[in-house]
C-alpha cells in the first residue's frame, strides 16, 4: 500500500498530545451507510479493509489511517429529464406557466424522489500522521480531496490546526534556477520529467516525458524566461518522484534498492504486508520530507509564531 501521490500539511507540537487518543475519537467519526435521501457521507474505514474494525495502525509515531466516503451518483442530465417530464405534466393538467421559486421547489421534489434510488459509489483516501515531526501525508496530489481529509481529522479531534505548507524559500524559483544552472543539491539527480510555463496569463506551457532534462531543447525554454512548475527528480537512488511548485509530490515510486528490503515472502497475510509496507514507506519518507524543509525551508506553525 505505497502511496503514490503526496499532499503534505503541518501540524504544530502541541496538537501531538491530542493525538493519543486519536482511536476513540476516529471511532465517533465511522463511515456510516449513505441513507435514502442523503447525496454523500463521511468518515473513517479501516486501513485493513472492509471486514477489519480498528481504524488506525501505529507504527512507532506513524499513524496511519483512511477516510472513506459514499456519494450518491445522481447526473444533472437525469435530474432535468425528470424535471421536464413533472413540468410537461403540470403544463398539460393545469396549462399553466411555471415560475422560476415553483420550478426550484419542483427540481427539489425530484432531486428527493431519485436519491433512494440511486447507485451509491464507495471511495477511500488513505492519510497518515507523523506525530514526532508534525507532517500529516495524504496519499493525492489533488488540494480538494486532501484538504476534506484534514477537516475530517479536525472534525473528529475538535482542533486540528494541520496548514499547507509555507515554504522559507520559492520552489518554483529554486527549481528553475537548478534546471537553468544544470546544478542539483547533493543527494538529488535528475529525473526525466518536467513541465515548464511562462508565467504570465495564458502563457505557453510545456511538458516533457523521458526527455534528457539537461539537453539543449530545455535550455531554450528556460532562456525564453519559462519557469519550472514540476520537476522530476531521484532521492538517494532510492525514490524517485515529480515534485510541483505548490510541492505536491506526484508519481512517487521507490526504487529496488528500497524494494528489495521488502523481501518476497508469499506467505504474509495482507495484514503483514501493509504492516511491513506502512513501515518502509514511512521511513522512507521521513528521508524525502527532511531533503524538502533542508531546500526550500518548511517550518512547523509553532516556529512561525
């Protein structure tokens, strides 16, 4: 269960203590059904899956948990078809005009009248929190989604002040300046990804894959005055990954280095195994996020008081 995208916020030392019992208060938060006539639910499932009951799994100050959510599939094309039908009905018993309030009541009747009936699509978002650190890590690169998951967290908690990262230094700037310079920090090498765009309204963007960043074609881009939003890279030899210029971390892959630690032993019940990954992963990790506060600066909200 590696994940595959990166959303990172932070979260200050004094909200560790209310995570202690972060399993009592998760629990009062449990995805319950979507009934007849709600459009979406909430809560949290567990990592293990759908016939597990504990929702979290701790590994030494890594905390991993997943917030799931149930949405009624409802299209606006099938809601207006219903609609006019009611409004053709009406017209012809009644020949009259329907008015803009009594059309909104009537789109209401139907929204209520097709919900029982619709089909219900289950999703999960896997989320750990590193309490020792202060990172809470959601597994997408998507702000939305991600952001829910933190107000779940605070939902459950009471206070969650979990916060976007806000970076001492300008990713953008700092990456562009590497690509231009064809200089990396130390332990950083190039991956074969990058999208470049001119900054200004509208201006051009640029994407390449499995292109040789360092070569004549890119240059040019960059001496026309674009700029690096998202940039491959290599950690260690060990990670390799497509960091943004908001610093979302997108198609994160370990490599067989961190693989192979993993062993092959078929005989491990999914349990183990998301047990033996979970604990990898964030280890791994750890190492990726102290390279990112070292370059571009990411402080906990307390040192920002």
């Amino acid at each position: 269960m590696f994940f595959r995208n990166l959303t990172l916020f932070r979260f200050p030392v004094s909200s560790a203590e209310a995570l202690e019992n972060l399993e009592t208060d998760l629990d009062e938060k449990r995805l319950r059904p979507c009934g007849p006539i709600e459009l979406a639910t909430r809560g949290f499932v567990s990592p293990f899956g759908r016939e597990a009951e504990e929702l979290l799994h701790r590994v030494g100050p890594y905390a991993l948990l997943t917030v799931g959510s149930e949405d009624k599939l409802l299209p606006s094309s099938v809601i207006a078809e219903a609609l006019s039908v009611k409004i053709a009905e009406i017209n012809e018993k009644e020949s009259r005009r329907i008015g803009g309030r009594e059309r909104k009541r009537l789109k209401e009747e139907v929204v209520s009248e097709l919900l029982p009936r619709a089909f219900v699509r289950p999703s999960r978002l896997f989320a750990y929190l590193d309490t020792e650190n202060g990172w809470f890590v959601v597994d997408t690169a998507s702000r939305k989604p991600a952001e829910e998951a933190v107000s779940e967290v605070r939902e459950a908690l009471g206070r969650f002040p979990a916060t976007p990262m806000a970076p001492n230094d300008s990713p953008r700037a700092l990456m562009t300046d590497w690509l231009a310079s064809g200089k990396l920090p130390p332990g950083l090498a190039w991956g074969d990804e990058v999208e470049l765009r001119d900054p200004a309204e509208a201006g051009a963007v640029v994407r390449c894959r499995r292109q040789d960043l360092e070569s004549d074609e890119i240059r040019e881009h960059l001496k026309s005055g674009k700029q690096v939003f998202q940039l491959g890279l290599e950690l260690d030899e060990r990670m390799s990954f497509v960091l943004g210029e908001d610093l979302a971390i997108r198609k994160l892959r370990f490599l067989d280095v961190v693989l192979d630690e993993l062993g092959d032993d078929a005989s491990e019940s999914a349990r183990a195994e998301i047990d033996s990954r979970f604990a990898l992963m964030t280890l791994e990790l750890k190492r990726l996020f102290e390279k990112l506060d070292e370059l571009f600066g990411l402080p906990r909200p307390d040192e920002r008081d």
